[in-house]
C-alpha cells in the first residue's frame, strides 16, 4: 500500500468523523494554527443572502444534478482541482459563491491534499460534491446544528 492510498483512507476517515461529531451538536475547538479556506458562507447571514429554510425539493434536486455534470467535467480536465477551480464549479451548477463551503487545497505543511469538497447549504441540506483521483462524487447530508455544512471554522 503506498503512501497516498493510506493518506487518503485517513482523510475520509477524519472527514466521516467530523461530519458524525457535528450532526450529534457536539463541537470542535480549533488548536493551534488554523487552516486556511477559500470561501465560508458568513456567520450571521443578512435577510438578502439568507438560505430558506423549507427549500423546494426539486431546487436541490435540480442543484445536484447539475453539480454531478459540473464535477465530472472537472474531474475530467484535472484529477486534483484547487479550491477555487472547485468553487467555480459549484457556481456554474448554480449554486450562490457566498454560500460555498469549500475545504482546504494544501495541508498545514504545504503539501497538496488528495481530495477537495465543498458544499452548500440549502435549507436543511447541504449538498457536497467530492473530486478524488478525477473522479467525482454528489450527495446530500442534513446541515449541521451551526447551520454550516463543514465541522469547525476554516477562515
């Protein structure tokens, strides 16, 4: 097994982790230096950019559809997308940028990583969208209790 694989099972294991953490309302502190995002949706959201919170299902539908065309062609062009090359497809799927939660593209050592999420929240769900080795993946999970739909602040 060479080193990326093992890296790789361990990001998805810290990453199911959290996601379990943050949907029990159980939070993470941050310790030590935090790491740097592109894109947070604000804490404290105006009237004009707040998520409704009883969104029509066929918009998430919709968004998750078009998100699948919009991942897999950029999972085509690069197999390791940076944040904003992930960003910008989650904005020509039609989601609002304001709202793109979207993980780190290098470690706190500088290295790359070996995968890039991002999500938005819709009402109660956030729909992720996943680029691994130039393959893609969508699918929806519940928001979490801080209404975000990553674990902890990355700003």
């Amino acid at each position: 097994m060479d080193i990326r694989t093992v890296r790789s099972a361990a990001l998805s294991c810290i990453l199911c982790v959290g996601i379990g953490i943050g949907a029990s309302g159980c939070g993470m502190g941050a310790a030590g230096s935090e790491p740097r995002a592109i894109r947070m949706a604000p804490a404290a959201q105006t009237p004009d950019t707040a998520v409704s919170t009883a969104p029509d299902p066929s918009d998430i539908g919709a968004l998750t559809s078009s998100l699948e065309d919009s991942l897999s062609s950029l999972a085509a062009e690069t197999a390791d997308p940076d944040a904003e090359a992930l960003l910008a497809a989650f904005e020509a799927a039609g989601a609002d940028p304001r709202s793109v939660e979207v993980s780190i593209d290098t470690t706190p050592t500088g290295l790359q990583v070996d995968a890039m999420t991002a999500a938005v929240p819709l009402g109660d769900t956030c729909v992720f969208g996943h680029i691994r080795d130039g393959s893609s993946t969508v699918t929806q999970l519940p928001v979490l209790a801080s209404g975000r739909c990553f674990v902890g602040d990355q700003r």
